[in-house]
C-alpha cells in the first residue's frame, strides 16, 4: 500500500560553491481532512492523512464531544480526489452539542482562535487539575534523548511536529507527528485514549512552540504536565497556571526551564 504520509519529490541540489546535484526527498503529505459528526460537517483541517482515527478521537475530546474514546460509535475514513473525509457517528446525546459547535466555527483550520465568536471565550475556565503532577527532569531529559528514533516521519522529511507522551521514567510510550503542532497533539491524545493510557500518568512532550491552545488541548485531555522544546507565549503561561499544569518550556537533553 502507497505510503499517505510523504511523497518522494526531486529537486536540484546548487551549492554555494557552484557545483549542483539533482537528489531526490521524501516531502510530508499536507491534504484537507473534512471531519463530519452524525452527518454533520463540522471542520476541514489541513493535515498529514496517517492515524487519522487516532486524529478525530483526540480532536472530539479536545472539543469537548466527547468525554472518552469509548463514546466514539463508529468512525469511517474514506480518500476522495480532494482529500480525506472522516465520518463519526457519535450517540444521539451529542448530536445537540455538534450542531451548536459547527455552527459557531467558521475556519478551515486549526489556527488557535478560529471559530470563536467573542473574545470572552478565550479566558474561559479550563478545568483545574486537582493533583499535580511531580515530574523528574531526568525523565524529561531521557524522552528527548529517545525521541527522534521514534520520529520515522520526521527523520524522512525534517518538516513535521512530533507528540509525545512519556512515563514518569522517561520511557516513551506513544509518539504522532504531523504537519500541524495541533494535529499531532490531537492525534496523540487519541490514540492514547483508544489504548487506554491516562492522560494524567505521564509527560506530554511536544517538539513545537508552547502556545496556549496546546496547554488547554493537554489540560482538557487530562494532562497534569506538558513540555516543550520551544518557548512558551505569555498565554500558555497564563493558562496552564491557573489550570495546575506542569509546564516545562525549552526542554532539551541537557536542561530545562519549569514554569514557576
């Protein structure tokens, strides 16, 4: 079966020396995935088409659709010569709640204020993490020294996020990567909750920049503690303190900083 993910692509290579090679690389596959809830289309999100099972589970939960995995009836994924379509048949309890959320979304993307109404919404309470979670650095240190033998796409193509979850030694257990930061966290978040793995057990490890819509995608799966290899913004600060969040930014093999 051809791989959906990337796409060998040949370009010529000039050097600054004058000299050219023609070589050949492996580029990340970028489609428009369309995500219909109980008939109802709800998004179409540019995206990387692989886990995409895993991908519309994170992104109902993260939504607020859906609580676990398990309230997923059916999902079908079908490609189209436009794009992917993903069809989820969710109880007849949450049809209501769909078609008030895709009326109030009004972009194709996922770009972080998209779809929402007032300005209001941004600073709406997420949940409050009612344990924190004490994390090692050392264990942080050991995800990000394994992590990129578990990145195969973005070895091939150095252009895709990557999201991780570790134990709290360090051990990885489930990575998901995409072309979109937001993607691969809600693909990770899936695929966590289709194995049964708790959100709260562990470290999300992200190789992005620590926005605030990852801190509540992480808070609003269950996440106690978030780190990433880039900054943070002043919000994703805000917003993971008052959520309890462990927040850990600019995280690389060798040191850390922890949000205080």
């Amino acid at each position: 079966m051809p791989d959906a993910s990337a796409r060998e692509t040949r370009f010529t290579e000039i050097f600054a020396s004058g000299g050219a090679a023609e070589i050949a690389r492996d580029i990340p596959v970028e489609t428009p995935v369309a995500l219909e809830f109980n008939g109802i289309a709800y998004a179409v999100m540019m995206a990387t088409p692989a886990d995409l099972a895993d991908f519309v589970t994170g992104f109902a939960i993260t939504e607020g659709l859906v609580a676990r995995a398990q309230d997923i009836d059916d999902v079908d994924i079908a490609e189209t010569d436009k794009g992917w379509i993903v069809r989820v048949q969710l109880p007849a309890e949450a049809a209501a709640p769909v078609m008030e959320r895709a009326r109030r979304r009004v972009s194709e993307s996922s770009c972080g204020l998209c779809g929402i109404e007032n300005l209001e919404q941004i600073a709406r309470p997420l949940p409050r993490i009612a344990a924190p979670l004490a994390v090692e650095p050392q264990a942080i240190f050991t995800a990000l020294g394994a992590l990129r033998d578990h990145q195969h796409l973005g070895r091939r193509t150095a252009a895709v996020h990557a999201a991780a979850f570790c134990d709290l030694g360090g051990t990885i257990l489930a990575v998901r990567e995409d072309v979109g930061r937001h993607n691969a966290l809600d693909k990770l978040i899936g695929g966590l909750a289709v194995a049964g793995i708790a959100a709260g057990d562990g470290v999300f490890l992200l190789s992005a920049r620590c926005s605030y819509e990852l801190v509540e995608k992480t808070v609003v799966a269950g996440g106690r503690a978030l780190a990433t290899i880039s900054a943070p913004t002043t919000l994703a600060i805000d917003r993971a303190k008052a959520a309890g969040l462990a927040l850990h930014v600019l995280a690389r093999e060798d040191s850390l900083l922890r949000v205080m």
